[in-house]
C-alpha cells in the first residue's frame, strides 16, 4: 500500500505552493521556462488539472479474456471473436480489419503496422507489416529544384503515401497462429461497413474536421461526407457511417485473401486512384509487398523481460535503451515524477532520441548496431555528460560512438485469451486519416507513411524528429518508425501487453507507462490514466499535460534550465493488459479518447 501510493506524496506538496515561473539561465547558458505555446505559462494553484491522473477510470477486470482498442466497436468485435473460440491472434486480425471501418483516422488497411505476440508457451514472434516506399520513389522526391522541401507532398495528397502492408500482415499472421477461418474474422468488419456503426462525438468531430480537405483531395467522391447533396452539411453523435464500398473491398479480401487487395480489382482500383493524383503506386509495388517475420528484440529489466518491435521500428531499441538508463539510477526511491527521476528520464530520452537519429533505419537497407545500442557498458558511457545541476544543452548532444558507425495518429490494441496468448499491435496511416486520399471505388484511406521518412538530413518532418542517411529514401525501403507494441514477462510469465498511438512521444509513454506500474506500483489503469511528458533531444524542450509535475519540481527543473512546455492536448493514447498476481487479467484503455476495454 506504502509503495503504491509513493507518487502522491509529491502531489500533496506540490498543490500547496503556487509560485509564478520565472525563465532562468542554466550552467549551460540555457534558458530554463516554462510555456504555453509561445507565451509564459504561469502556474496556478486554483487549475483543475493538477493532479496526477487524466482521470479516475477503473481498469477492466476478467479472467478469460480482454480486449483493450481505441474504439468500443472494434473492442467488442474482438471480445465476440475471443467468446466464440478464437484466440488472441484471430481477435487481433478482426479488430484491425474492424478498426478499419469504425477508425478510419488510423485504423487501416491502406496502412501498415506491427505486431508482436507471445504464445501461452512463452515463444516470442514479431511481424513487419510496415508499408514500403514505392518502387519509383527517390531520395529527393519531395524536394524542388533548389533543395528545399516543398511543404505537405509527403504528408497529403497522392504522392505521401508508401504501399499498404496491412492486409499482407493480416493474412501471414492469420495463416501460422489463426484457429478460426479466415471468412470468420473478416465477418464482422463486413458487416459494421455494411449495416453502418453509430459515430461516437469525437468520430463525427474528426470527419468534420477533414471536410473540406476531403472535397478538396478527392474531388466528386462522396467519402466520409454526410450528404452528397449538401456538402456542408456535419456529421453528430449517433449519426449512422455506412461504408459500401469499403465493405465490397473487405469482401474481395474475405474471398480471396491477400489477393483480394493486392492484385484484381482492389489493385486496380488502387493504381487508377494514383495515376488520376499523381501518386507512384504501380500494381508491381503492390504485387511485391509482403510482411517480414522478425526475431523480437529481447532484452532485461532487473526481474522483467522486455518483448518488443525490433528495426524497422525504433520503438523497441528506444525503448530498452530508455529503461537500462534510467535502471541506473532508484527511480522508485525517488519517487512518480519527482524532480531527480524527470531528469533522469528526460536526460535519458534527449540521448536515445539522437541515437534514433543516428544509426536507425531499415535492416533489410543497413546494418543496425541494436546489441550495442542496447548494451549496459554503451549506457553507461552516454551518462558521462551528465549533470544533475543543469540541463544537458541538445545542441551539445549527438548520437553515442559505436565502433564501426558513422553515423499522434496511430491507434495501438491489446488482447490477451484466456490461454494466455498475447498480442500487441499498433497499426497507422501515420497522419489522422493519412494522405486525406481515399481510393475510389474501394472505399479506404491511404496512408502519408512517406513523411516517416527523413525527406531531407536535418529537416524535421510532422512529428518534428529530425534524421538522417540511415532514413533516408530508397525505392522498396520501409520508413522508421516510433511504434512499441511491447509485451513484458515477469519471472517468466506473461505480465504486461502495452502500447499507443503519438508518432514520436509513442516511445516515451509507453517508457512512462511501464515505469509507472513497475517502479511506482499504480495498476494499469491508474499507469495510463497519470498524467505524462515528453522529451526527444530535439526540438530541446519537454512537453508535458497540465498537472504532470508538482509546483516544486517545476521549479527544480526550471532553475536547471530545462524549457518546460504545457500542452493544450494530451500525450498517449494507451491500450494495455496486465496479468494481476491472481491470474485476472486488468484491461486499461485511455480515458483521454474512446479507447474502451472489454474483457469477459
Ligand atoms: N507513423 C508513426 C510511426 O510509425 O512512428
């Protein structure tokens, strides 16, 4: 009980002190502040937000199975698949393919994702459904004569999008590990396109807000518009979405597998959309996709074993680096979110994010140093500059020296069956709703996965991570990536299935998150619901939701020159199980979105 409230103690403190941030120059001649978008954020003791937690949701109990998505739809799609025998694998190829119909502002199968699985037996498994760069793309495809990006090519429109791995990935993860046909998993996707699903308020506020950009990229297509008449006219809660096209695609895939998108007449619908945009997608590209079964990155955290994506993610090499650093320090001694453990955690995410940098791309392009990455001496080594009097200046910072080197819409799900299989999935256009494109006749968005890519060395691109050679554009090359589907075991058992959606602050909430229950002993709701930040070497500032540090260590942090800036948003979007010590399973879905958990 002592320990897992350890983290409110600071909070207690905290909430009694108001004292106005002043900007302060650190050792290193930085200036520490806190921000509300350009202006100075001044604390304020009276503000609603300033406890640990976005909200006080109750985590999900059940002992057979659980189900935890960004969509209450898609959860339940995987809940009937688990109760009518399937396993975790069936539910999870059902709940991306209904994420399809019912998220279109991530869930996909014009995108592409990551899945890693952990049998009942303990056998670990990732699979690569990342999508590609065309066959036709080029390193200096979005830039113009003189070399200069040309703003929004690789983030809208025709020319963003690489070639789909979704349906390849569901097909391969179906094909080794499904126990119920393939017409059974599709089923319920088909039939939420067909008969319509009732939008939730934030789903018709999303479509509203891509209205315009809608008409304006797909001109005389009707997709996603409440009225085809009157084109002005705004979706509401509990408006019907019913998708006929969509459901003739999922169709042909029932019928014909991976097939069914990749060559006929989904490909052919596909490569027509291209040709009318100017995009570069040929039916070659689409003929020559297939998902890659990789070896899962493994790796030690005191009694836990880290499962997780390894390259073409940097999600899972970013993710072990952060937690053998900070397991250098006792986090848990210190306290949830207490000056010493925020400035560990940020100093640790300002090197591992150069390192992303650095050496992360493709492996099937280059040779990535992951065991030295991830090695306990290199860690080591990337705290000798460290101080806790001041922030470490970005600029000074670059990625670590190995020998032999030179150089927020995603949706993630969880579920857990009542074996114990475990997958953990996070799948994206990358951008909400993507290239904004939908392909006629089919009924989908494509993804703007090209601007994962680092377009130009040195240039930020949406999530502002800047990048370099090992990124860089090549014909058949898959784009790096934040994602962290993750699973964790304790003492050999299935313990923790985690990940989120946030392009670049995915790595750091899921690091939060798994800190947060196993360091600072919250239950997995309370790990998803706590208040988060962010910080990713550059731009040199942490991001933070209102309320995620106390008065006093704001002003510890501040006094040392870190640049604090408070978000109008949230960070994170988590869908996580934990295995409790009685065996129940808790699912936890955020309580910032419609993310929802169903277990039974
Ligand atoms: N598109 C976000 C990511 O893959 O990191």
């Amino acid at each position: 009980m002592k320990k897992l409230y350890q983290y409110a103690a600071c909070l207690l403190i905290g909430g009694l002190v108001a004292t106005a941030c002043k900007t302060t120059k650190s050792p290193s001649g930085q200036a520490g502040g806190v921000r509300q978008g350009q202006g100075v954020y001044q604390y304020r003791e009276e503000d609603p937000l300033t406890k640990p937690f976005y909200s006080d949701r109750k985590g999900v109990i059940g002992r057979n199975g659980m189900v935890a998505s960004a969509h209450p739809e898609a959860s339940q799609v995987g809940l009937t698949i688990l109760q009518a025998g399937g396993n975790a694998v069936d539910a999870a190829v059902a709940v991306q393919f209904a994420l399809a119909v019912v998220y279109p502002n991530a869930g996909n199968v014009g995108g592409g994702g990551f899945m890693v699985y952990r049998d009942r037996s303990g056998k670990a498994y990732s699979l690569d459904y990342r999508e590609k760069a065309p066959g036709r793309s080029t390193a200096n495809m979005y830039l113009d004569s003189a070399g200069n990006v040309r703003p929004g090519l690789s983030t809208s429109g025709h020319l963003a999008s690489g070639v789909p791995g979704s349906v390849d990935g569901m097909v391969e993860a179906h094909k080794r590990f499904g126990k119920l046909t393939w017409a059974q998993v599709l089923q319920p996707a088909i039939d939420l396109a067909t008969n319509g699903y009732a939008l939730t308020e934030r789903d018709a506020t999303g479509l509203n807000r891509i209205r315009k950009e809608l008409q304006t990229i797909n001109p005389g297509k009707a997709y996603f518009l409440k009225s085809t008449t009157d084109t002005s006219s705004r979706w509401k809660q509990g408006d019907k979405l019913v998708q006929a096209d969509l459901a003739r695609t999922l169709q042909r895939i029932q019928q014909q597998g991976r097939a069914g998108f990749y060559e006929g007449e989904t490909a052919r619908l596909l490569t027509d959309e291209m040709k009318r945009g100017g995009g570069i997608i040929s039916e070659e590209d689409l003929k020559n996709y297939h998902a890659v079964w990789r070896d899962p990155l493994q790796a030690t955290y005191k009694e836990y074993n880290v499962i997780t994506m390894p390259p073409t993610s940097s999600g899972g090499v970013a993710l072990i680096q952060l937690m053998r650093l900070s397991e250098q320090y006792p986090l848990r001694r210190w306290g949830w979110n207490r000056d010493s453990t925020v400035q560990v955690m940020i100093e640790a995410e300002r090197r591992v994010y150069a390192d992303r940098a650095k050496f992360l791309g493709d492996p099937d392009f280059l040779k990535i140093p992951v065991a030295q990455l991830i090695d306990p001496a290199y860690l080591r080594s990337r705290w000798q500059d460290f101080s806790f009097a001041h922030a470490t200046d970005s600029r000074n910072v670059r990625g670590g020296t190995l020998p032999g080197y030179e150089s927020l819409e995603t949706t993630h799900f969880s579920i857990v069956d009542k074996e114990g299989n475990a997958v953990s999935i996070t799948t994206t256009l990358n951008g909400g709703y993507g290239s904004r494109v939908v392909i006629g006749g089919a009924g989908f968005f494509m993804n703007n996965e090209m601007d994962d890519f680092s377009v130009k060395p040195g240039v930020p691109n949406m999530f502002g991570l800047t990048g370099n050679q090992a990124n860089a554009i090549a014909p058949n090359k898959r784009m790096l990536s934040s994602m962290t589907p993750t699973i964790l075991e304790k003492d050999g058992k299935l313990f923790m299935v985690v990940g989120t959606p946030g392009g670049s602050t995915i790595i750091t909430s899921v690091y939060q998150t798994i800190l947060n229950v196993i360091e600072h002993g919250m239950t997995m709701q309370q790990s998803v619901n706590a208040l988060k930040f962010h910080h990713q070497w550059l731009p040199d500032k942490t991001i933070f939701e209102q309320g995620a540090f106390t008065e006093p260590t704001t002003q510890t942090l501040i006094s040392r020159g870190y640049i604090l800036e408070r978000l109008t948003n949230t960070l994170g979007r988590m869908d996580c199980v934990l295995v409790r010590p009685d065996g129940s399973y808790e699912g936890a879905s955020d309580p910032r979105a419609d993310n929802t958990a169903r277990g039974y």
